[in-house]
C-alpha cells in the first residue's frame, strides 16, 4: 500500500520570481562584499571609496553598485559629481524574510503539535508553587545553556515581572516539574501587546514533551488574552529550545552575535518570536 505523505506547500509564483532575482544578484562574491561595506556604512559611502575597499576598477564597482541598486539592496544619489551609495533598510528584513519564506517558516501551521504528552498536567502558578519555581529555574542556570543568569532571582522580582494572567506551572504526578512565564517588554502603550517568553523544565524530566505542554498552554492563553507578538532570545547552543520554539510556531527573526559574556565566554543568541495568527 502507498505510503501517504503530506502534501506539498506551493510557493507563489510571482514571489518565487522575486527572490530568485535577489538570490541571483548575491551569486557573485564582490556584490556580496560591497553589500556588506554599504551596509556597514551608515552615513552611505561613495563608488570611489567602495572601488578602493574591494580594490576592483571604477567601472566594474560602478557595475556591481547598479546590479544592487536594480533588485532594491542600495539606493544611489548625487552629491556633486560623486555617487553615494546607501543600503535600503528594508533589504535587511527582506533578506531574512525571503529565506525564510523559501524554507517553508512563514507557511501557516497549528500553534503546537497536537501530541501532548497525556501524564503532564498545566495549570495557574498558585503561590505555594514559588520554591518549585525557583529551584528549577537554578537547574536551568546549573546546564550553561539556558539563560545568562548566574543567580536565580527572587521571588519578588518575578513576581513583579512575570504578568499574572501568563504563569504557568506542569506537573507530572503531582510534582511541579516545569514552569512557563511572560514579561512585559515595555511599559508603552504601544507594546502592550508584546511579551517575553521563558520555558523551564527541571532537571530529569527534559525530553518528556514538558516544554511542549507548557508552549502549548502559553501560546494559546497569549491569543486568547490578545498579546499578538511573544518573542523570546535563546543562545544557540540550545538547540533543543530552539526547535521547540518552532514547533509552537516561533521564526527566527536573527541571530544578535556577541551579545551578551557567561563565565568570560561571549555567546550569540537567537531571536525568535510568534506573531498571533489573527493579527
């Protein structure tokens, strides 16, 4: 019997022919590196100071810059006799977003899988669940990976941080085993609808779908109570947290290099968020 496999999302034609074209403009190492050195340049930069950096001749930089400028990637303008070359911001989510959309990131899919795992229960943090809360949140400090933290920080401090509608505790077999939480990321009104997202799983539990049952808890109450963007930073050697992250209908939005130093060691981290299907 035919094994029946899922069917095929199709990109959209038109987009397909946009992003080949800009793909296609970036096969060629010097326009690669004299993106960069627009990029790089705030205050935009001259055809004679780019033609200097690549050490190309004037006509194949004055080439190159046209090629960019015919895809959108820079905006040219007069100064004088000299040409001023700035990068077009909207390349810099573009760039992101087109790959994204090529890889399958941006195709609709459900807020979570819908295997849960039957023994993990979620509910409301109740007060007594704080010295649970705490102690797993130091095992996440204890594995490296999970946050910058070096201390677990107060009871008082989460509490004043966390919003209250978005504190979330699993248990298996009566135990708090996991805990999932949002923090404001910004007291303006115009962010009010934006949250920071953590999930933590304690020590000899991780790999029993918890971080799952909590994402799938933690999303759903956000879309039901109208925050229409989570996000959430997790440094790239979590890789685990990560997918999971994904699998709850995250995208990575970027990767902030050299962020942020645990233990005299420099760590990236990846920025990823969820957007409320409805918004």
């Amino acid at each position: 019997m035919p094994i029946a496999l899922p069917r095929a999302q199709v990109l959209p034609s038109q987009e397909a022919a946009t992003y080949a074209e800009w793909f296609a403009c970036l096969a060629e190492p010097v326009r690669v590196r004299l993106l960069h050195a627009v990029a790089t340049s705030p205050k935009g930069i001259t055809v004679g100071a780019l033609t200097e950096i690549l050490g190309t001749s004037q006509s194949t930089t004055s080439h190159h810059v046209r090629k960019l400028a015919d895809v959108g990637f820079v905006r040219l303008a007069k100064q004088g006799t000299a040409t001023i070359v700035t990068v077009n911001e909207a390349c810099c989510a573009g760039l992101p977003h087109a790959a994204d959309a090529v890889m399958g990131m941006l195709a609709p899919r459900p807020c979570c899988p819908d295997d849960v795992p039957a023994d993990v229960t979620v509910r409301a943090l109740e007060p007594g669940d704080w010295p649970a809360v705490r102690r797993i949140y130091g095992e996440g400090i204890a594995t490296g990976i999970a946050t910058f933290e070096t201390a677990v920080p107060s009871r008082a401090s989460l509490d004043a941080n966390w919003l209250p509608g978005h504190r979330w505790v699993a248990e298996i077999d009566g135990d708090v085993v996991g805990w999932a939480a949002a923090a404001p990321v910004s007291t303006r009104d115009s962010y009010a609808g934006v949250a920071e997202t953590a999930v933590y799983v304690g020590d000899g539990y991780r790999g029993r779908g918890v971080g799952k049952a909590l994402l799938h808890k933690q999303v759903n109450a956000a879309d039901a109570d109208g925050l229409w963007t989570l996000q959430a930073s997790v440094l790239t050697e979590n890789r685990a947290g990560v997918g999971l992250h994904h699998a709850a209908g995250y995208r990575t939005v970027g990767i902030r290099e050299r962020i942020a130093r645990l233990d005299g060691v420099w760590h990236d981290t990846v920025l990823i968020e969820r957007r409320t299907p409805v918004k």
